[in-house]
C-alpha cells in the first residue's frame, strides 16, 4: 500500500514549514531538524524520516542499551506502525555497531545511511558511558622545581 501523493511532492511542499525544523535567523547557516528519524539532523530530503518511505532513528534506551526505529514501508500512511530493535548495554559497543549496521545497511534497507547509523550509535553509547574525573595537573619543569622547594 502506498500513498496517492509522492514523497518529492511532500519536501516540496514541507521543507521549509514542518513541525521538526529548526529556524535559524543566521543568513546562509544550516536548516537543522529535530525529526526522530533523521540520523544527521540535517533538513534535507535525503535525512527526511517524515518524508521517505524508509527511515532509519536512533536513540538511547534505558540502562545504556541503544533503540533502532525503521519504519515499514507497506504502511506509510501508519505512523505507529514501526519498528523497534534495543541493543542492551551488555553487548559490547563492537556487537552493537555491527547490529546497527546490518540492520540499516547490509540487509539493503538503506545503505546509504549506513554511516550515519553507526556514528549515531557511536555518539549513544559514547554520551551513556560514565565521566572520568579530571585528573590532577602536574607541574613541569622550573616551575615545579620551585613549587617543590617551597
């Protein structure tokens, strides 16, 4: 089942008034979107999850795990009708990116978003890890020499 209007009809019309772009009042700055399905964050109709019939999002999950959404292509006139993978976070980072990427890419879904899939996830799990503490600064040199003698 597909819809009676085209998908380059719909970012036409679209592009520059939907509900996820973000105005910048900065003449010649990115249009960026904040579409849950658009990898990139970019508002071009290529990243467009709103748009295409396939889109591929990534979010965090719950404990560390990373949440894939795709959307079925049979049902695009059914938002709700995606789907979701979570990857839990007590596979390792490498099984994770190697999930992300034959689930976007290899299988053929769309494999021109590959890249972007990985380094989202990449920035999911890399923003769930725990900060280091900052380390104490050591002097160097005469400095430190004084310091010491002091």
């Amino acid at each position: 089942m597909s819809s009676n209007v085209s998908a380059d009809l719909i970012w036409e019309i679209s592009r520059n008034t939907n509900s996820y772009l973000v105005k910048r009042t900065h003449g010649g700055a990115p249009q960026f979107s904040r579409d849950p399905l658009n990898l990139v964050n970019l508002n071009s109709r290529k990243n467009a999850g709103f748009v295409n019939d396939k889109a591929v999002g990534i979010a965090p999950g719950e404990k560390g795990s990373v949440v894939v959404t795709s959307k079925k292509s049979g049902s695009i006139t059914k938002p709700s009708a995606v789907s979701t993978v979570t990857y839990g976070a007590n596979k390792t980072t490498r099984k994770t990116y190697k999930n992300v990427a034959s689930q976007v890419g290899k299988s053929g879904y769309r494999p021109d978003l590959l890249q972007a899939a990985v380094a989202r996830a990449s920035a999911v799990r890399a923003s769930q890890r725990p900060a280091k503490p900052d380390q104490e600064k050591k002097l160097r040199g005469n400095a430190a020499k004084r310091a010491a003698q002091a």
